[in-house]
C-alpha cells in the first residue's frame, strides 16, 4: 500500500471495553485470537486515551478530533453526562467536520453500522438534523441510541435508576394523601370537601404521568433499530440486532470492494445487559462479561476473514479501539458485569487530534501530542504532559472522585462517578510521572520531587492557553435539550403507539 492510495478503512469501537480485558494487554481469563491478531501484525498502543469517560463526548471527539467542549457535547450536570433520549433535542452539531465527511469529499463510500448516540432531531421527530447521514455517512444501520439493560424487560432499569426510585416513592406519597385525607371525612372527625380530595388525586394523576410516559417506556422509546432515516424494529429485538449488523457490515464490504470505502462498526458489546449467542455463553472464565467479549472478538474476526477473502486486507487499515474505558460500576448482586482497565485508574476549528499515521506505520515511537486535557463533564479534572525532550509523562490531576466505597476504584453508591459537587479538590495538584509510575501509586510533592514546581507551573501555563483557544457555543446538554419531548420522539406507526419490526421484510439495500 503506497502513501498516496486511497486504502479502504475499518474502524472498529467496542463501547466501555477496559484495556485489561484483551489478550494483547495480559488478561489470561478471556480468549481473543482476532483482536490480539490485529496488536501482532500491526501497532499495539499503549497510551491512546479517550476524550471522556462517557459515550457521547468521547465519540463526539473521536469523529471530529476535537475536545468536546468545543463542540458543546459536555455536560455540567452529574445526572445527565451523555444523552439520554432519543426524544430529547440535542446532538453533535452539523457545523462539526467528521473524518466520514472529509473522507467523502475524497470520493470514499461511508458507512456507520451499529451505535450512534450522537442525537437524532432538533425541532420536529422526522428531520433528523443529528443523524449519521448528516456527519458524512452514505449509510447508517444500526442503534441511533445505544444498548441499555432497559432494553431488555427482564433486566434492572439502567437509566437513572435511583432517579427513578425517587419518582416512585413520590407517587406513593402522594397518591396517598387522597387516601388519607377520606379518613377524618369518614371518622366524621371534620369535614374535607370532594373537591380537596379531587385536586390532590388529581395531582397525584398527573404527577405519575409526567414521568411515567418517558421512563415507564424507555424500552420502547430508546431501544429501536433504524436503516438510514426509516425505523424498522421498534423496539428492537436486542437478542439479533449483533447479528443483523454483522450481516450489514459483510454485505458493505461486498458491496463497496472495488471502490475506496469507509466502515465504522460501532459494536454494542460490553454494555450491559451483555447479550450472547447461546454458543459463547459460559464458554469464558469471566462469567458473563468475558462471554460478551469472546462473541465480539468473534465477529471481529468475521470482518477481518471478509477482508481476507475478498483480498483487501493488503489494501485496508484496520483500526480497533473502544470508546472509552470499562464500566466498573455494574453489578449484577455481587457479581461483576463491568471491564478491567489494568493497571490504570478510572472508568470510562481548532483541531485538538494529531496525525498519528508516522505512528501507525512505525515511523515513528510516540505521538505529537504534548498535552492532553481530561475533561469531566465541563470540568477540567486531570492534565498530561508528554515531556518530549526526555520522555517523561506527567500527570497532575486537580479533581478527583470519592470513590465509594473508599479505596475500590469506582463509585458503587452512585452507579457513576460525580464531576462536581462530591469530589475532592487539590491545591497543589495530585501530581504523578506515569512513565515510571502508570497504576498511580506514588504522588510526587516538592519534598521528593525537585521539579514538582516548574512541572505545575509548566501545565498551569499550558490550562491558561488551552482556556484562551475556548469559544463559546450551544450546549448541546442544557436542561431543554435533555429531557425527553414527545414531538421529537422517533416512531414507527402512530404515536404514542409505536411499534414495527420490518426487518424480516427488507433485504439490504444500497444507499
């Protein structure tokens, strides 16, 4: 493959995957031949980080190569850090240059096939001004949401589950005031007027409704598969939807093999609920999660023998990573369902990416890259310095979560770690030399460390022109964006009831 070519490219992103949960990174509890096939016979990276530890400003930034915070796509709210409504009126905004649509400029056929979650519509439920055939992509197939274990009845809801706890314990009280208020008027203790009694059923009525018509429904709101802009499993059956897109994403291929091409697989495992094929279910000796990951390796492995077969993989960069880290928060009782980062800390136009084919193509040892900001919602918590000239990594980090419970590593009261409000602020910075020192253990201080000042003065300067390069923009996650509209919510059928599954009508077709 000459530097000049136009390769075709795949991109491969599992969702909350832990760089501990692969073969190629040391785990020995899961087996993954395809993924560690791909580290063997190409650049295994050993510090390519992810812009968020949420799905939504992560992929926001892996499509644009900009922090988030550019683009709007961050949150100052704990509650709701990645969008959360398909029904909800924000999303990545269309004046955003994805490398799909630079790659159609340069004549390449673009395919997204699997998660979004990215936003779908801004003012009415067809226009669809979010959706991937707005970002570059000739064709999308797959989730415009994402995998919750809302999406399969059985399972603990997922989304604000202590929310929604709350809600219902409200209901309760109130729909008992009614109830309470009949006993003097039957005791004949005092007299409470029919109309008093009305009202606060009346309130308790509509209280319920307010909420219940999102949450009560999240399966069937949330939980949909879509070609291009038509609906066509709502809700979706979450036990085939992995098959279905691993049949699109061959039949891309075959479609698009003489000509340069683009495919983003955006797989939904390891997200909970962890869906396997009957095949790959206790077949790992990690339970449940580690099954989830043997399945995916497995279709990996289908897209890179698809390659093979049709000889373009002399002529394809393919390119694997996950949108963030491990989830470490599930649980299922006592039993895990979330990944393992290692050794690491942690859960999951100015243009702020760098050109890392020199890297790619072992030209060169390390990236361009010479700071990195960690950004928690709109909060700066954690920044990187990549000391060129001696190749060291420091690390300061100016916010850090109360991990819950103390000393675990994640926040089990919560389901997922605060950005603000319940976090532990430092002055001066928690400040590390990951090169020596990458799990985190040993904090540096003026004491053991004698560049430990003109280091943070080094990064403080860096945060002030970083700040100085910030524009402002709409917040894609302000309070109206994000709750959820019934006017914007996708439906197949008449609302409010939706409900179609097309799929076994359609065969696929080209865009």
């Amino acid at each position: 493959m000459t530097r000049n070519a136009r390769p075709n490219i795949v991109l491969l992103m599992a969702d909350d995957l832990g760089v501990g949960d692969l073969c190629c990174y040391g785990n020995n509890s899961v087996s993954t031949p395809n993924i560690d096939r791909l580290a063997s016979e190409g650049v295994r990276l050993t510090q390519h980080l992810t812009a968020a530890s949420m799905c939504t400003p992560s992929r926001a930034a892996f499509l644009t190569g900009r922090y988030p915070i550019r683009s709007g796509m961050v949150s100052p709210y704990n509650l709701n850090r990645a969008f959360t409504w398909l029904g909800g009126s924000g999303g990545l905004p269309t004046n955003e240059t994805t490398f799909a649509k630079l790659l159609q400029h340069r004549g390449y056929r673009t395919g997204l096939i699997g998660k979004w979650h990215l936003g779908l519509s801004c003012a009415s439920r067809n226009d669809h001004c979010y959706h991937p055939l707005n970002h570059g992509f000739h064709y999308f197939y797959g989730v415009p949401f994402g995998l919750l274990s809302d999406c399969q009845a059985s399972k603990t809801p997922e989304l604000h589950r202590w929310l929604r706890i709350k809600l219902w314990i409200s209901t309760v009280a109130l729909a008992l005031v009614p109830f309470l208020l009949l006993i003097p008027k039957f005791a004949r203790w005092f007299s409470v007027p029919w109309k008093v009694i009305f009202v606060f059923a009346l309130l308790a009525f509509l209280f319920f409704t307010s909420w219940y018509s999102s949450y009560g429904f999240t399966r069937r709101w949330n939980c949909i598969l879509m070609r291009n802009h038509e609906i066509i499993q709502q809700p979706m059956k979450e036990e085939k939807v992995a098959s279905l897109m691993l049949k699109e994403a061959l039949a891309f291929i075959e479609r698009y093999k003489r000509e340069p091409f683009l495919l983003f697989f955006s797989f939904l495992h390891v997200h909970t609920p962890l869906i396997s094929k009957k095949q790959f279910v206790g077949r790992s000796k990690y339970g449940r999660y580690g099954d989830n990951v043997e399945e995916m390796d497995w279709m990996v492995g289908k897209i890179l023998d698809a390659l093979d077969q049709e000889r373009l993989a002399n002529h394809t960069l393919v390119y694997f990573t996950s949108d963030n880290g491990g989830h470490l928060e599930p649980l299922d009782g006592a039993v895990q369902l979330g990944g393992w980062n290692g050794i690491y800390k942690g859960d999951c136009v100015v243009i702020d990416g760098q050109n890392l084919m020199p890297l790619l193509e072992g030209r060169a040892s390390h990236s361009d890259h010479k700071f990195l900001f960690h950004y928690c919602g709109v909060y700066l918590h954690t920044v990187r310095w990549h000391q060129k000239d001696c190749a060291t990594v420091w690390k300061a980090h100016y916010v850090t979560p109360k991990f819950y419970p103390e000393g675990t590593g994640a926040c089990y009261g919560s389901g997922i770690c605060s950005c603000s409000g319940d976090v532990t602020y430092h002055d001066p910075p928690l400040l590390f030399d990951i090169s020596r020192d990458p799990s985190e253990a040993l904090p540096l201080n003026p004491d053991n460390e004698p560049l430990f000042d003109s280091v943070i003065k080094k990064m403080e300067a860096a945060i002030r022109e970083h700040r100085r390069t910030l524009t402002p923009v709409p917040q894609q996650f302000s309070v109206f964006n994000t709750i959820w509209k019934p006017w914007l919510q996708p439906c197949c059928g008449t609302f409010p009831f939706c409900g179609c599954d097309k799929e076994d009508d359609i065969l696929p077709m080209a865009p």
